[in-house]
C-alpha cells in the first residue's frame, strides 16, 4: 500500500524546483496577477453598492427562539441584514442529527459576529427545521454564536432559497425593508469572514477608501477596529491604536513610493 502510495506521487507531473531568487521572481509576477484581481473585485464590489433595490413588502413571519418574529425584526435594530437559508429539515442529509454537509461547512466559517455589528449589520441564519431542533444543534456543532430562525411561509422560495442554499443582503429604512443583493453556488463558498459579509451589503465596508455613492456612510480605513469584546457604539478611536495604525499606514505607503522609485 505504501509503495502505491508512494508511486502515485512520484508521477505527479510537480512544477520545477527553483532557486530562492527564482521562486522570488515568479512570485512577482503572480503578486502582479493577484493586485489586478484585486482591483477587478473592488470594481465589482462598487458595482454591487449601485444596484437597484427591490421592496420587501410581504409580511414574512419566522419563529425564533422566543417565538414568532417579523423580517424586520431579524435585523436587531441594525441598519443592515444578511439571511443565509440552511438546509436542515426532514428530507436533507443527515437530518435530524445533522444540517446539509455543505451548509454546515459554511456555519463552520462564521466568524465572530461582533466586527459585523460594529458596521451596523447582523447576519441569520434560517431553516424550516424546528426551534427545538436548532437549538439541539446549534449545541452540539458549537454555532450558539449564529442566530438562527425557522422559517414558516413563503420566505425561501421567494428570495430564491427554496431548492439551494443562498445569502441575500437587505438594508432598511425605518421600517421599510429593501433586498439589496443575492450570493449563492460557488458564491458561498467564499463567505464566512467579516469582509465577504460586508462586500455583499448596500453599503459595503464603509470606509473612505471605497469607491460608494454620495452620501454613503464611511469611516477612516483600520480606525473602527477592535477587539471582538470591546466595541461600544459611538465611542472614539483607541488613541494608542489611532497612533499604531497611522504608522503602519505611513510605512506601507513609504514602501510602495521605494518599490515605485
């Protein structure tokens, strides 16, 4: 077994062995591929901030852990809403003991929910499995951290979520409530960190850097930072921190004016 193994691997047809100058120079021009990708995504993600915004009209109920509760009320009195629908329901694999593989390979990428909150956005998680059985496992797979609701109507199917899996983005005005913007397929396999989350919202990571319509809501890059359990809502920049990441900003752009020179 051992020896097949081991033949297999021989015939991998690997990429060349360089030298660290070679490996350096080849990882130039990757890092050259990588920037334009970059800068093609950020495009993009301006892109999303203009779309058009569809009215969310319909009085959609969902059942919560302390009971029945309206699409407005997922927001938490945040400004913005991002609703994943997991499959974990009579019929799905794995059920009852467990979500659909693939969706609960997503919750396993949740991050820590508090630097979303920070940038007025809470993200749900929704199935028609009971709340008891949510709860169950939520426990059990360690996602207590993830809000999660059952849904009872026409939710699913009408935003697109009835057959597969899909995050979709809503804002509200007062008690208006929009859809934004709709990620699934291959598209949720990226999600799962703060910065996905907020690249799929109305308003972005609203910071001065991007490229947002007038009047959007935008803050100095790194500023609004902090630790997961130290965030207060209007509070000033840490100073010691507004001092470190000013120096680090300086040294990173003293860095690209030298390459550049």
């Amino acid at each position: 077994m051992n020896d097949l193994n081991t033949d297999k691997q021989l015939t991998m047809n690997t990429p060349p062995v360089v030298s660290p100058e070679g490996w350096r120079a080849a990882h130039s021009q990757m890092l050259v591929k990588e920037k334009a990708m970059t800068r093609a995504r950020d495009a993009l993600v301006a892109e999303r901030r203009r779309m058009p915004w569809m009215a969310a009209d319909k009085a959609y109920e969902f059942i919560g852990p302390e009971g029945k509760v309206s699409l407005l009320d997922l927001f938490e009195g945040r400004r913005q809403l991002v609703v994943y629908r997991a499959f974990f329901e009579p019929g799905v694999h794995g059920w009852p003991e467990h979500a659909c593989i693939g969706c609960s390979l997503g919750a396993d990428q949740v991050s820590n929910l508090a630097h979303l909150h920070a940038r007025d956005t809470t993200l749900v998680y929704a199935s028609r499995a009971p709340q008891a059985d949510i709860a169950r496992l939520k426990a059990r797979m360690g996602w207590q951290h993830i809000p999660w609701y059952t849904i009872t109507d026409s939710f699913d199917k009408d935003f697109g979520i009835d057959e597969w899996h899909g995050h979709n983005a809503f804002i509200r005005d007062g008690k208006q409530v929009f859809r934004t913007y709709f990620i699934n397929g291959r598209g949720d396999e990226a999600m799962g960190t703060v910065w996905s989350y907020l690249d799929m919202t109305a308003l972005g990571r609203q910071e001065l850097w991007e490229d947002s319509p007038e009047g959007y809501p935008q803050s100095p890059l790194y500023k609004w930072w902090n630790w997961n359990d130290s965030y207060v809502p209007g509070a000033p920049v840490d100073p010691k921190w507004d001092a470190v990441s000013e120096a680090g900003e300086a040294a990173f752009r003293n860095k690209k004016a030298d390459a550049a020179s």
